[in-house]
C-alpha cells in the first residue's frame, strides 16, 4: 500500500496564512521619522542616528527662519519658516555635519547607518 502524503491541517494553513500576512504588513510599515526642534537658535537633539530611509523632520519652532544645510551639500532645507517643517529621508551611509546658513553658530550632526 502506497501512503500519500498527508495535507496540511488546518491549523498549518492558518498559522501560514497569518505569518505571510505578518510578513506583508512589515514590508510595508511607513518608515520611521526623527524630529529635531529648531528653537533658541538650536538644533535639540543637536546629534541624531538614523538608518537610511528613515525620515527626519527639522520643526522650526523660533520666531525666524532657519536653513538645516549639510557641510558636504548633501541635503539643504533652504528657508525653513517660522512654525514651519522639513523633512529629509537620507538614502547614503555616512555622519553629515549641518548647519543654518542663517546663523553660523547653530549645528548639528546627522549620522545615517
């Protein structure tokens, strides 16, 4: 006598079923975001880690404007306005030193693994 092999029960396929859905929802999670404040002439946090396609918003909570521009020109905000935001999602590894062109004092650094 020749055995088939047996299907899977129904648990087998419920268990299955639930860890692809799992599986689907994950690879479409919208990607993190990061805040840094821009308020009393300050980048709060002034140092900020992410990984690439991670989001970073710069929310200028000051009464002026304010440019969040990399050393390198990686990425520049251009005028950011009062009560205003900008957003960056970095695609390259790597730590970018920024600045605001506005006010040379202000810094900060973006690292991105």
């Amino acid at each position: 006598m020749v055995r088939r092999p047996r299907a899977p029960g129904r648990a087998a396929l419920v268990c299955a079923m639930l860890a692809l859905t799992f599986a689907m929802l994950s690879a479409n999670a919208a990607p993190k975001t990061y805040i840094v404040t821009i308020e009393n002439m300050q980048f709060n946090p002034a140092t900020l880690t992410v990984k690439r396609g991670e989001r970073v918003q710069w929310i200028n909570k000051d009464l002026f404007p304010h440019t969040v521009t990399a050393g390198t020109h990686a990425f520049d905000s251009r005028s950011i306005a009062a009560n205003a935001s900008w957003f960056y999602a970095p695609a390259k590894p790597g730590s970018y030193l920024y600045g605001c062109t506005f006010h040379p004092t202000m810094h900060g650094t973006l690292t991105v693994q």
